[in-house]
C-alpha cells in the first residue's frame, strides 16, 4: 500500500508535468502560474525568484516540501526536494 506521501509526490511531478505540457502548447510562466500553479491545493506560497551565479530561477514551494523550479533560460521546470534535483522536465 502506498503511503499518502508518496502519492502528493506523485501528484507534484503530475503538477510538473502539467506545466511542461502547458508550455510546449505556447502557455509562458505567467499563464502558467494564473491557470495551473496558483490555485493548486500543493502549491505553499508564490514564485520566489532566486540566483545561481549568472542563472535566473523561479521556485514554486510545495505543501511536500518540494520545489517547483522554473529556468527561463533554459525553458525547464524541475521539481527538486530539498536540495537535490529529483526530477527534469
């Protein structure tokens, strides 16, 4: 039997997937924060944009404790837990 935790992670990278799937249909982040991120019941708090050396990143915190991050650049949403990188879209 799965734990009820295993099935919210389950659940975030569903929500991550979402948004690639949104954004390889033209959606950009902001379409995707108002329709898809910011009413979502795992969604904890708003973008917070933050630096890695000369990468600009938006990371959407999560009830479970992951992140949603968001690379402009590099146009890819990664749910990361912690400090490790878990999963690339």
């Amino acid at each position: 039997m799965r734990q009820p935790e295993e099935k919210l992670a389950d659940t975030a990278t569903d929500l991550v997937r979402f948004c690639v799937a949104a954004h390889r249909a033209g959606a950009d982040f902001p379409t995707i924060w108002h329709t898809l991120l910011k009413g979502h019941p795992l969604v904890a708090g708003i973008p917070i944009q933050r630096l890695d050396g000369a990468r600009s990143m938006l990371e959407i915190p999560l009830i479970t404790g992951h992140r949603i991050t968001y690379e402009p650049d590099a146009v890819e949403f990664t749910l990361t837990a912690g400090s490790a990188t878990n999963s690339r879209f």
